[in-house]
C-alpha cells in the first residue's frame, strides 16, 4: 500500500475528487475561499472517514502533500473551471473516476492494515463516496446517493472486485485493474445509459388485503 505507484494513484483520487468540488463551487460562483474549502473537502472526506473508522493515522494529517494537490487543484480550477465545464458533464464523469479509483484505494487499505474482507468493502465504499456526499449536501445539491442511477453500488462492485480478487489471487496489481474497471462500467453506464437498479414499490392496497 505504501508503493510509490499506490501513492501516485492516491494522489490521482485526491485531485479528481477536489476537480469536482472545485466545479461546484464556480457553479456556485463562490470566492476563492469557498473553492479552497470545496476541493479540500471532496478531495480528501472519503479518506478521512475510512482512516477515522479505521482507528489510524489521517492520510493528510500524516503527509500534509495531500492538501497541497487540494490547494493546487483549487487555484488551477479558479482559472479553467469554465474551460472544465465546456467538456460536457465533466463532473459526473470526474466523480466516477474518483468512485472507481477509491473504492480501490479504501479496500486496499484495509486490506493492508490486516482487516477482514467485510471491512474491506465496506471501506472501498465509504472512501468512494463519502467525499461527494458531503459536497453535495453542504452545496445544497441533490446527492447522487439519493438519485435512482447507480452511485453506491458502482462504489460497492468496486470494492467487492477487488477484494476478491486479490484474496482469490494474490495479485494486487489484477485486483486494483477489474475492481476500477467494474466500478467504473457500472458508474458509467448510469451516467451514459441511465441503468439503475430496481427502486422499492409498496404493494397495492389490494395486495395489502391480501397479506392481512
């Protein structure tokens, strides 16, 4: 976990969560502050949570170059975030990038520091989506979380590919590639295709009946 292709991939999450808060906050048209303050916390809440959860030191707190991507991902998206923007729905798609990447990371993690594989998904999951929920909600912006296309499950597919894979294999390297790749087609897809799983649907009033 501690390797440097492992620190660069950290990284990597970091700056496209913090691209994301960064795009929300110019949506907003907020000062520079507030992009501070937006790319900081999407880019490092999901890692936050997992190392609080996991009882261990907090990533940026331990090496502080977390927030300097945060910082420099604020100013570059303070100068192009209108340029980011005229990609076309450059903050889904960022946002699954960033959810297939750490639903990696967060398992992998937990894997590293000896815990089960349980707590390994469920890790995946809250560093993935954490981060965006929180931008959301403090942005006043309708959460994916609460949306019917896929988010949590993309995130928990990502999870589960991976720690599956690396126990049935041991080859971290394979693990990271399908867990990224199963996020990432599920994320996709919802956001391409629209595909969402099954909502629930009380039963008619006659159907009610016929339970009582």
């Amino acid at each position: 976990m501690h390797s440097e292709i492992w620190q660069y991939l950290d990284f990597f999450g970091v700056a496209v969560f913090a691209v994301t808060g960064g795009l929300v906050a110019a949506r907003l048209r907020q000062d520079f502050i507030a992009f501070l303050f937006f790319c900081s916390l999407t880019g490092i809440g999901g890692g936050t949570l997992r190392d609080t959860l996991l009882d261990v030191p907090v990533f940026w707190i331990e090496d502080e170059s977390y927030l300097y991507v945060c910082v420099a991902v604020s100013i570059a998206m303070w100068f192009i975030a209108h340029k980011v923007e005229a990609w076309g729905r450059p903050l889904r798609w960022l946002d699954a990038i960033g959810v297939a990447s750490y639903s990696v990371m967060g398992a992998a993690k937990a894997i590293s520091l000896g815990d089960t594989a349980a707590v390994a998904v469920l890790m995946g999951v809250a560093t993935a989506t954490f981060g965006g929920i929180l931008r959301d909600i403090i942005a006043g912006q309708p959460s994916a979380l609460l949306q019917r296309e896929i988010y949590l499950a993309a995130a928990l597919a990502g999870a589960i590919t991976y720690t599956s894979t690396l126990m049935a294999t041991g080859e971290s390297n394979l693990a990271a590639a399908l867990g990224f790749a199963a996020a990432m087609i599920l994320r996709g897809g919802a956001i391409a295709r629209d595909w969402y799983l099954p909502s629930y649907t009380p039963p008619k009033k006659n159907d009610m009946d016929e339970l009582d």
